[in-house]
C-alpha cells in the first residue's frame, strides 16, 4: 500500500472518529489519534508528520480562546464591509474554504476532514472598482440537524444580500440539494419559493470524472441560477466573481 493511500484511508478514519465530537471530548480523541500516530511509527512517514501538525493545529484552535472584556467572544460574528456581503452555504466538506481562498484575499483552513471550518471567516472579492466581502461558514452535517451551529450558520445567512448554495459534483446532488433548500425554508429565508435574498448555486469541482451526469441533475432540480467552477481553471473563477458582483445588482455611481 503506497503512502497515499495510507494517509487516504487514515484521515477518513479520522474524520469518522471526530464527527460527532466537541470540545475537551474532541480534544481527547484527538491526542488519542496522534499518540496511535507513535504508536504505529507511522510519524517517521512525511505525510503522518504533516497529519500530525494539522492534528495539533486543530488542537491549539479548540483551545484558544480570545478574551475580550465585558462581551462574550462569538466565532461567527463578523462586521458587514464592502459593497455587498454573500454567505457560502453548504454541506461540510464540499469545497467551500477552497473556493473562499481561490477568490479572496484570505486564507482559510482546509483538510479532507468533515467540519474542517469551525468559525466563520469573512474575505474580499475584488472585481474591477467594487469589493465584496464573501463570508464562509461551518458546513453543515445533515445527519446532526438539531445542531446549535446550523442554527449560527443560518444566522450568519441572515445578514448577507446574497446566499451562495455550494453544492459537490463529485456528491450525491439530490442529497444536498433538499438538505440546504429544507434549511432555508425551516428558517424561513425561503419562503413559498420567495425570498428577499439572492439565491445562487455554485457548483465546484467539475473538473473530477464523472461530474457532467450530476451537472445536469443540478440543472433539473434547481430554479436557481448555477455557475460551474473548477478551481484548476482560471477562466471558470473569473467569470464566478462576475457572476457574483452581477447577482447583487449592485448601483455605480
């Protein structure tokens, strides 16, 4: 078995050993995954090294609280700036924080793990004069629904002009279609089929095999508008921060 595949089916491992886990509860199995890293002397392998570095990182970020005087830190608030504000909505793991780094000024944190993102993190799009700030979100576990941070994930929607439903080609498409658009009547940003937000669906990784058939599945179960996106084609992100500022209508002077 080559070190790919070693570190492919460990991380999926670990992914499935965390999911359901927070705080001190997800901190102690996370030193148990890195002291089985020992253990198995698997850390003399480069890969498990940088495993355990990303392990520890995770670790470190649970920890670190900011203290701020008189008020309680909250992870998903972020200030509104910019000429617009659109929120990435979508299922854990589909690709968010790597279209966030492609197309910002930001770079946010990503891995193969489910819930990699665990705060909100706000970056800027900037498209000929205009500056939009693109907020990415938790993804949301839909086999947790009764989750508090869905709850916070929606509240951050709320503040945005736009609402950008990310959606995995390589994915079930049925699956996070009807789990997104069911969050979003359940809070009632989706009201009858009505709205005052601008819905749009960006569809990533369609550069994988396979991805033309869920292309078009996307196509029939959406009314809304979809931009495919490749993050390995210049062209295909250029023309989503066009699409982008072009959703939010936004007024020049």
């Amino acid at each position: 078995m080559s070190n790919y595949t070693k570190i492919k089916w460990y991380r999926f491992n670990i992914a499935r050993r965390i999911r359901i886990l927070e705080g001190e509860a997800l901190i102690a199995e996370l030193e148990a995954i890195i002291e089985d890293i020992y253990n198995k002397k698997l850390d003399k392998m480069g890969v498990f090294k940088l495993q355990i570095r990303e392990l520890e990182g995770m670790i470190a970020e649970i920890k670190e609280k900011p203290k701020q005087k008189g008020r309680v830190y909250d992870p998903f608030h972020i200030p509104s700036s910019g000429d617009g504000r659109i929120a990435l909505f979508g299922l854990s793991n589909v690709g968010k924080s790597t279209l966030m780094n492609a197309i910002t000024n930001t770079d946010v944190k990503i891995g193969a793990y489910l819930h990699t993102t665990r705060v909100a993190h706000a970056g800027t799009l900037e498209y000929e004069d205009l500056r939009i700030q693109i907020v990415d979100v938790p993804g949301f576990l839909d086999w947790k629904e009764d989750w508090n941070i869905n709850r916070q994930i929606v509240r951050v929607a709320r503040t945005s002009d736009a609402i950008m439903l990310v959606i995995d080609l390589s994915m079930n498409i049925q699956r996070q279609y009807d789990f997104l658009i069911k969050q979003l009547e359940d809070s009632r940003l989706l009201v009858d089929g009505e709205s005052q937000y601008k819905f749009v669906i960006i569809a990533t990784k369609g550069d994988l095999p396979g991805t033309e058939e869920n292309f078009k599945v996307v196509q029939e179960v959406s009314p809304f508008p979809i931009i495919p996106i490749s993050i390995m084609q210049e062209d295909s992100l250029e023309n989503l921060k066009k699409s982008l500022v072009d959703q939010l209508e936004i007024v020049r002077v």
